[in-house]
C-alpha cells in the first residue's frame, strides 16, 4: 500500500478464507457480519502501519532540515572570525610613523622611482621621479591645510615642498614645480588612502590635483626620464604612489 491511503489486496492475507468459513459455518447474514467486522480489524491494522511509516518518513525529512539549520548556524561564528581576521589583519598593514605637517617624506611611484628631479628645455620646472634612494634630492616637505596641530588624514589637503624651495604644482595634465606659494590653488593635493584613516609612513596613496586628475607616472619603457603627469581621474596603476619617511 502507499501514503495516499490506496489498497493492497494482497495486504487482506487471511481475510477471505475467513469470510468464507465464516459464511458456510453461520447464517449467510451472521458471516456476513462477521466478514465486516474483520475487514475493519484489518483496516484498522493497515491504517496504523500507514500513518507510523508516515510519522517515520516525516522525521527523517524534520531531521535533515534540523542538521541543515545547525550546521548553518555552525558555520556562521567561522564566517565572522574569518571577517574579524580580515579587518585586523586590514588594520595592521600601516605600521609606520603617522605623517605630519612639516615631515620631510619620499614619495614613490609605481616605477619604483622617487620624485625630486625638475627638468626642462628651456626653464627647470617639469617634476621627474628618477631617484633610487632617499636622499636630499628626494626629500620632501609635507604641508597641511588646515589644522596642522593633528597627524594628515586620508582625504586632506596638503602641499609638497621640492628639494629646490618651491612647491610641486598641477595645472591641466602638467605637473611642474615653479613658486613657494602657500596660499596658491593649483598648489593643493589631496591625499587619498583607499582605506582610509590617518596617513602612516609606507602607506600606499594617490594624489589627486586641485581639477580632480590623480598624478601618475608611465612605465620606464614608455618615459625613461620619469615623466609626472596628472592626466585621468582614475585610482589605478599608474597613479599608485608610496609614501616613506
């Protein structure tokens, strides 16, 4: 027989010798009464075979779901130690000093170069990054705008002083090093971190000029005198600087 209560006649078993007996021992009406009452004992029997495989099946079915749910919820505590890992893990990787107003720092670009040399035709102003080591013609002065009393944070604005005295300027895709001008406009860079957060030595940054372009540098192959340019508004490969004390 099935779930859906369909009958077997085979699951009758003794039930019609029994009526037949029955019917030939009695009255026709007695064996037939007799029949009744049998069929109903097995009935009843079939029924409580029915609905205890159903409870059993049933179970299994609530089981399974069970483990599903508890290895579910055992999973979970896994997923947050490993999202907890990450974030301290993420916020581990800045170990050097915090950078400050007035630090003298080197920034490094995605040549492995530093910035430092100003080159020309005609007038020394197109700022290079040639440099293999940090040295005085590399170093730079870092100015914050604004509150220079609090480490520099990703997103200020600050100004970078060459070796030569002067301030690094961006003004259309050119970058060029040519006045002290504290109080200038396209003398502003703002510093970005993707991560966020104060700015530490070794940090990877871009720096993004006044008109919204991120300073980049094109591979050695492409510009072997270091050529700095602000050309697109994009944080990628080119535009990846580091920033050293």
């Amino acid at each position: 027989s099935s779930v859906t209560g369909s009958w077997d006649p085979l699951f009758l078993g003794p039930l019609p010798p029994l009526c037949l007996a029955a019917m030939a021992i009695t009255r026709r009406s007695s064996g037939l009464r007799l029949c009744a009452l049998v069929g109903l004992a097995a009935w009843a029997t079939w029924q409580g075979a029915e609905q205890s495989a159903f409870a059993a099946s049933a179970g299994k079915r609530v089981a399974t779901l069970t483990d599903v749910k508890v290895s579910q919820l055992t999973a979970a505590p896994m997923q947050l130690d490993r999202a907890r890992l990450v974030a301290r893990h993420a916020a581990k990787k800045s170990s050097g000093d915090p950078i400050k107003h007035g630090d003298t720092v080197y920034i490094k670009v995605m040549t492995g170069r530093y910035v430092g040399e100003i080159d020309g035709t005609t007038k020394l102003e197109w700022v290079k990054a040639r440099g293999t080591k940090k040295d005085k013609e590399h170093a730079l002065t870092i100015e914050k705008i604004g509150d220079k009393d609090e480490p520099i944070q990703n997103g200020d604005t600050v100004m970078f002083v060459m070796p030569t005295g002067v301030h690094l300027d961006v003004l259309g895709s050119a970058v060029r090093a040519r006045y002290y001008d504290p109080r200038g406009q396209w003398q502003r860079i703002t510093i970005v971190k993707q991560d966020g957060g104060p700015i530490y030595a070794g940090d990877q940054i871009f720096l993004r000029g006044h008109q919204g372009e991120y300073m980049d540098a094109n591979p050695l192959e492409r510009a072997p005198d270091g050529e700095v340019k602000a050309r697109w508004r994009d944080e990628g490969e080119w535009q990846v600087m580091w920033i050293e004390k």
